[in-house]
C-alpha cells in the first residue's frame, strides 16, 4: 500500500512541476512581447502637461517612433529612464 501513495505522491509532484514550467514558459512569452506606450499615457505616467510630453518627445535622445501617433516602446523607455541626462 506504501508504495502506492508513493506513485501517487510522485505523479502529483510531477503535476506540479509542469505547471510550473507551463507558466515559466508562459511569462517569458510575454516578457519578450513588444508593447507601446502612447504618448497620453506617458503624460499620466510621469503626471506632467502637455507641454512637458511635448518636450520629452521631442528630445533627440527620447526613443519615440512614430506609428499613427507618437509612442514609445516600453523597455525602451525603461532603459531611457535608467540613464543620467542634464
């Protein structure tokens, strides 16, 4: 009988395991996804006016593009904000 729940206990361990790499696989799926932030959510990311976002987009080192409307993609704009600027 002992060996029995110890099958049991090992398909249940193996069970787990797979969900486990299931959603490994899974997050980093999306982790390598390409989003962009549009140009009104970064006025509400950084809480700024208009004017400010104007300005921010407008910089030459800012990596916007340009898709119907200005964005930015997401970890650009993380690795833009990671480096020192004046």
């Amino acid at each position: 009988m002992e060996n029995k729940n110890d099958i049991s206990e090992l398909v249940q361990v193996m069970k787990e395991i797979r969900d486990c790499l299931v959603q490994l696989v899974d997050y980093k799926h999306k982790e390598d996804e390409i989003s962009f932030i549009p140009r009104k959510e970064i006025k509400s990311i950084f809480n700024c006016t208009d004017t400010t976002v104007a300005k921010i987009f407008n910089r030459e080192d800012f990596p916007a593009i340009m898709i119907g409307e200005h964005k930015v993609e997401k970890t650009a704009l993380k690795k833009w904000l990671q480096e020192r600027r004046t």
